[in-house]
C-alpha cells in the first residue's frame, strides 16, 4: 500500500523484499506483470491505483492489495478499469472499519463490485478521451506550477523597484528624508558612497540601527512544561507561507517573567527576524498583537531578532525593505557559524543600509505593495482552488 503513490508504483519509497525461500515458489499467484492494474484494499485512503509499468522488476503484491487482470484485451480493458475505479463512489460505501481508524475491503467484495462494461469499440473510444484529458491536466499543472513561480518572482520585483523609488512616483512637496532622520538625530550623517547617489532626490541612506527604538535578539527563556500563560516566540513562530503563529510556541516559567523587561514584549509593526538555523535563517514576517489571542504578551527567544522601528518611520515598508532579494541576499552573505547551524548577528542588522523615502512616500509605497499583492494572492488563491 506505500508503493501505491500518485497513480504510479514509488519503490523507492517504503521498500519491502521477499525472502529468497518464498521468492522461490510460495506466492506465485502474487506476481505482477506488465500491464496489471494494482487497487489499494487496506487504508485510509482507499482504492488507490497503478498500471505496472514495463519498467518496473518482477514483484509481489501483498493482502493489502488486489491483482486486477483481464481474461482479454488487456491494454485497452485495464485503463478502462483504472478510470472508472478511481471515480467509483461505491469503494468507501462498501468499506468496513476495524481499529485505529483503519478501513479495508474484502477480496470478495472486491471481486463483486460492478462494472458498467460498454462495447469494445466504446472502450476504445472513452480511453482516448480520458488519455487525451489527462494529457491536458497535466498540462494546466505543469502551467500552475509556472505560473505560481512567476508570482513569487513578480512580487519580488515589486519589493525591488519599490526599495529603489521606482514604484510609486515621488512628489516633491514630501518632506525630504534627510530632514525626518534629522530630526529623529540632529547629529545623524548620510551614508557617502556612490551607489546612494542613484537613489531618488528625496531619499536619503542610512543604517537599519538609525531608525529603530529596539533592534535586538530576544533571550534565552526558562520554560515551563505546564504553565500555558506566558508564550515565547520561537523561529517555528515565523511560518513558511509568511504569516505569524502562535500555535507551537513554547511557554515561559512564570516565575522568571520579571526578567524580561517591557521592552521584549512583542508590538503591533515589530518586524521578526529568524537569526540561526539552516533554511530558515533570514526569514522576515511582521507581527501583529492580532495573533494573540487570550494571551497577555508574547516575547521572542534568543533564535529571534526584534526590529521596531520610530514611531515616525513606517515599519510596512521596511519590513518589505528587508524582505526583498537584495536584502536577504546581503543577509545571507554575512552569516557567520557551521554549515548546519548558521547564525544572523544582530551587528549585520545593524549596519544593514537603508535607503528610506519621505514618510509620506512609505506609506504609498506600502498602499501599492499592499494593492499588487492582494491582486497576486487572488490569481494564486484561484490556481488552488
């Protein structure tokens, strides 16, 4: 039943051999040949299906399987037989359920199903159908696929040309940004190199540390194993599909809560960084007290780093400033430790350069992300419906 994967016989995946005494004779009856049609009797899920290719060695099918082999007509009568199974209702109707939630049919009742059997002629003509429609499903797969991998590559562009002003057009009545982080830090210089020239007017480069009240990895907690008051934010937190979660946190010691100042408690706009971990190192996502719930605060573990922009900067855009390509490559690069356990120090944070618009012109930066993206998520939204 493990070989049964995807319409198609999968050795590679669960192997099992016969020894060579039973190979030598005992289970003759159980040997597949080219062409049969193979059916699932023991699940869940039932009545899976495969043809044995010509390419697959001599085998043996065990209880939790059916041989299906025509008297006649074999190549026309099997993918027939396999087109009908797989639509036919009645397998799970028949089924009997025993322990743990195992179902399986019986050989007799396999052996009794009913088949509507058209003429031969028909057969032919249904398995052309069914051949050519297959043919056409993989097709529009093999086009989502595509067209799922042209979304992400899209959106990337956006987040590009949105860190370097050419996303939205500039307005000259916008505040200049060299003014904003004047005020923020009246002793604040401008980053001088030659690439920043190339940025638009009003915009001005700066380090990541210039704009943030806190930027700092979270710390190691004292957890307990029963007290589920207090959760910890934990790079598991940060989930793949770029949303927030608190599902598999993990919880603090109550008694250690006045250790973590309120400084550590997560905010509205805090932007998440994981900082060790192969595969996951690197990845961004914007937290919201939203995800909360009933509980009274969350704080970040030492795995995390914490990016909380001044009031007077928009963390949208600069959670969509380290989110893009350039930025998570310029991450990438500056990680330090072992091949199996990479790590983000807060100082490559720190240093990261930011070119930051006039205020006014984040907030439309991000209104237009927002709009491009939300129209992308839809057209992926329909793609796996």
């Amino acid at each position: 039943m493990y070989n049964l994967r995807n319409q198609k016989i999968d050795f590679a995946y669960h192997p099992q051999y016969i020894t060579e005494e039973v190979h030598n004779g005992k289970l003759l009856r159980s040997r597949t040949e080219v062409g049969d049609l193979i059916m699932n009797i023991v699940g869940p899920p039932l009545g899976k299906l495969a043809i044995i290719p010509a390419t697959l060695p001599q085998a043996n099918f065990n209880q939790a399987a059916v041989l299906i082999r025509p008297y006649k007509f074999k190549k026309v009568l099997v993918p027939y037989l396999k087109a009908y199974l797989e639509e036919m209702s009645e397998i799970n109707s028949i089924a009997t359920r025993g322990s743990a939630g195992q179902v399986n049919i019986s050989l007799t009742q396999s052996q009794n199903m009913r088949i509507p059997l058209p003429p031969l002629n028909e057969v032919e003509r249904i398995i052309n159908e069914v051949v050519k429609y297959d043919l056409l499903i993989e097709a529009v797969e093999y086009e989502t696929i595509e067209l799922q991998a042209l979304i992400i590559s899209i959106k990337n562009k956006i987040l590009d040309l949105a860190i370097h002003g050419k996303l939205v057009p500039q307005d000259s009545n916008d505040e200049p940004a060299l003014n904003l982080l004047k005020r923020i830090n009246p002793d604040f210089t401008p980053c001088d190199n030659g690439q920043y020239r190339n940025i638009p007017k009003n915009w001005c480069a700066c380090k990541l540390v210039d704009i943030c009240s806190f930027l700092s990895r979270g710390k190691s907690p004292k957890y307990s194993e029963d007290d589920k008051t207090y959760p910890v934010f934990a790079q598991k937190c940060n989930l793949k599909d770029g949303d927030v979660s608190l599902e598999q946190a993990r919880f603090l010691d109550p008694s250690t809560i006045n250790k973590w100042n309120e400084v550590y408690k997560l905010q509205t706009g805090d932007i998440l960084v994981n900082s060790t971990g192969t595969g996951t190192v690197g990845r961004t996502r914007l937290f919201n007290t939203n995800c909360l719930g009933n509980y009274p605060f969350v704080v970040p573990d030492s795995h995390v780093s914490v990016v909380r922009v001044l009031k007077s900067i928009c963390p949208q855009y600069i959670y969509a400033y380290i989110s893009s390509d350039s930025i998570q490559q310029y991450m990438e690069k500056n990680l330090a430790g072992s091949t199996n356990q990479k790590e983000l120090y807060i100082g490559v944070l720190e240093n990261m350069q930011i070119f930051l618009p006039p205020l006014a012109e984040q907030q439309r930066i991000v209104a237009r992300i927002e709009e491009l993206f939300s129209t992308l998520d839809n057209i992926q939204k329909a793609l796996e419906a």
